[in-house]
C-alpha cells in the first residue's frame, strides 16, 4: 500500500486544502484521478475525515510557525553591538 502513487496522494490530501476539500465532496472521482488500485482506493474511501482534518490542520499550523519564526541564531545578532551585525 505504500506506492509513490498513494504517498503522493496522502501528502496531496494533508498538504493541499483545495484537493482536500474536493477529496470531502467526491472521495471515489479523486481515487479514480489519481488511479489508485483496489486496495488504496479502499483505504482512502475509509480514512478517518475527522482525524484528516484534525492532522491537516495540525501540519498547516507547523509549517506556518516554521515560516514565521526567526532564525536560531536570530536572537543572538540582535544583542550584538551594530558594528559587529555590519550595520
């Protein structure tokens, strides 16, 4: 069950809230889109949607706080003297 095929449409469904929602709305047009076989179509057809909603917007709060976090050392160059920091 572990094709690139189905890993794409796993990371597709988590990561893309357009094909999420289509997903919701049309489940088997989107297994059939993406030509899983018999049995990913039926794993996908069972997923637990309350539980991809929940783990989707789990991710999308990761990658938002990823992006809006300073850098590691951030702190550090802003308790340095400014001819140190080259400004």
């Amino acid at each position: 069950m572990s094709s690139p095929r189905f890993e794409t449409f796993l990371a597709r469904l988590y990561a893309d809230r357009a094909f999420r929602e289509l997903f919701l709305e049309a489940p088997e047009q989107c297994a059939n889109e993406m030509r899983l076989d018999d049995h990913e179509r039926r794993a996908v057809l069972d997923i637990d949607k309350a539980g991809l909603l929940m783990a989707a917007r789990s991710y999308e709060l990761k990658r938002v706080g990823r992006r809006s976090r300073p850098g590691r050392f951030a702190i550090w160059r802003w308790l340095l003297p400014k001819r140190a920091r080259g400004v």
